[in-house]
C-alpha cells in the first residue's frame, strides 16, 4: 500500500492513515533502519544475520521497520529478509518505506486516488532513478516537487519517528514505544544520522552492524578503542583518520570532520552497541539480546 504526501505532511496525520486506513498493528517497538543506498556486498555470515535477526526481532516484539524504500542497498536487504523470513502476509509485515517521490522510477505508473496499481521494480541499469523494493508492504512516497534528487524524506521520516514514539504500546499502558537505530554499512552522511539519535533526549538507542562495512565499521573501531575515555592515541588517531579518507573517498580536511564527529558520537557511547556477525551465533541473534536488555517490556 502507499500514498503520496508533501514534505509538510503532518505526522499525526500520516500515522492515523497507518493505523485506521491502513489498519496495520500498532507497533510495540520501532527499528529505524540506515545504511548504504548503493549497492554494497554483505558477507554471507553477515547478510544471514542481518537478515533473519532483523526480522526474528520484529516480529517477536511486534516491531514496525522503517527504511527508504528503494530497491538498493540496505532497503534491498531488509527486502530480502521480509521476503524470507517475513511470513507469507504481505500486509501483516509492517516494514515501511519513506522515499523520495522524484527518484522513483516510472513513479506516473503510480498515480491515482483509491485505484489498485501493479507495480514491478525492473532495475533497468541505464536509468538514474530508482525502484521501490516490492517487500515492503508500505510505502510514504515524499513529494517535494523535485525529480532525481534524494533527500527531502529526511525530515518527514524523523517527525514520523518522534512522533511513533509518543504513541502507547497499548492503550490502557503507560510504555511509549521504543525505537532503535539499525547501521548496515553507510556514507558519510550515517555519521550525522547517528549522532542526531544518540543525543536526543532520550537518547536513541544504535546497533551497529560490524563487518557491514565503511560506516558502521569505523563507529565498531571507534567504539573499541574509546573504551576508558574518548582520547585516541597520536598513532591510533592518524590511522584512523587515514581509513576514513579511505573508506569514504574524501579530504583530509573532510575526514577530520567527520573524525570529530564519530569522537562526539562516543560522548553516548551508552547508547551505541555494537556486535561481530562475522561469527555464527546460535539459535538467537544479537538484536534479540540487546532488545531483552534494554526493552525487557516489549
């Protein structure tokens, strides 16, 4: 299912569409999935515990995941853990996509007011614009009046966000729902993303993905060598600054920025956990552990 909406959409509006007309279950917890938008390579070990951890939490929290929709990166991914591992009732899988009306491609294909509209993602690799993931069983397709450009869901993503988590779990409860920042991989950009999380208040709880890849790599490294305090050695420092300019592909100038920025995303490392999917794990996944620990009550 999917709507069409302005980047001035009102949350409390768009939520009570997800709720009434589109009757899904009223989330217990919220996973805000980022990463790359590129296609990237998971290992198979990596991509397995991505993919059936993500959704084993989901749906035994009654979870809703968020992502952007597309059909690359990490959307593709979680597309693939809904198809496996989601069950066979599209609509009962809750996994919404916010995205950018102008990037999607063939988007007049979807244009109509209550019509059914068949909608194949072809992956035509001439063409610039992107598909929609077609396991999501959602979509908020975010209009701003602009084509090819990526970027104006942004701010209609995080309203919805803060605005699910004032919902009540149940109405006769207190609990609020929860929500946790999901890191596979990712930009530059993620770094941002995530320090915009962890200082909220309350704070927004990160997992990240070790051995996903770039962002979520350096904020794993970062995260182990800050363990006593949030001083790097001289030649830990210059190390890591070099990978960073690797990874990324920017500047010197660019990558002490965005150094500072992951260093000032330790100041919460409370709030940052991270695990190592290059290792098998039994029966349970990482995500389950961390969501036992700190949401006892979902």
């Amino acid at each position: 299912m999917f709507v069409r909406v302005s980047v001035d959409s009102k949350p409390e509006a768009l939520l009570q569409l997800m709720l009434r007309e589109w009757q899904m279950d009223r989330p217990k917890l919220l996973f805000s999935v980022h990463g790359g938008s590129e296609n990237f390579t998971l290992t198979p070990k990596v991509k397995q515990a991505f993919t059936k951890g993500l959704i084993t939490a989901a749906r035994s929290t009654g979870a809703w995941i968020l992502t952007d929709g597309i059909n690359t990166g990490v959307s593709k991914y979680v597309g693939e853990a809904v198809k496996t591992f989601g069950g066979h009732n599209l609509r009962k899988r809750n996994t919404v996509g916010v995205t950018p009306w102008g990037v999607i491609d063939n988007n007049t294909d979807l244009i109509g007011r209550d019509v059914f509209r068949p909608y194949q993602p072809l992956g035509n690799p001439l063409s610039k614009r992107a598909d929609l993931n077609s396991f999501h069983s959602h979509f908020l397709l975010v209009d701003d009046g602009t084509l090819g450009k990526y970027g104006c869901q942004e701010g209609v993503r995080k309203k919805l966000e803060k605005h699910i988590q004032l919902l009540k779990i149940h109405p006769r409860f207190n609990q609020r729902v929860p929500m946790v920042c999901v890191i596979v991989e990712g930009g530059p950009a993620i770094v941002s993303t995530v320090l915009d999380y962890v200082s909220n208040n309350p704070p927004v709880p990160v997992f990240v993905f070790e051995g996903s890849g770039r962002a979520a790599d350096l904020f794993a490294f970062l995260h182990k060598h800050t363990d006593s305090d949030r001083q790097l050695d001289a030649d830990i420092k210059e190390g890591f600054l070099l990978r960073i300019g690797e990874v990324f592909g920017v500047d010197r100038k660019e990558a002490s920025r965005l150094c500072a920025l992951l260093l000032e995303c330790m100041d919460h490392r409370q709030s940052v956990v991270y695990s190592k999917y290059s290792l098998v794990r039994k029966h349970i996944c990482a995500v389950q552990s961390f969501l036992v620990k700190e949401f006892p009550y979902v």
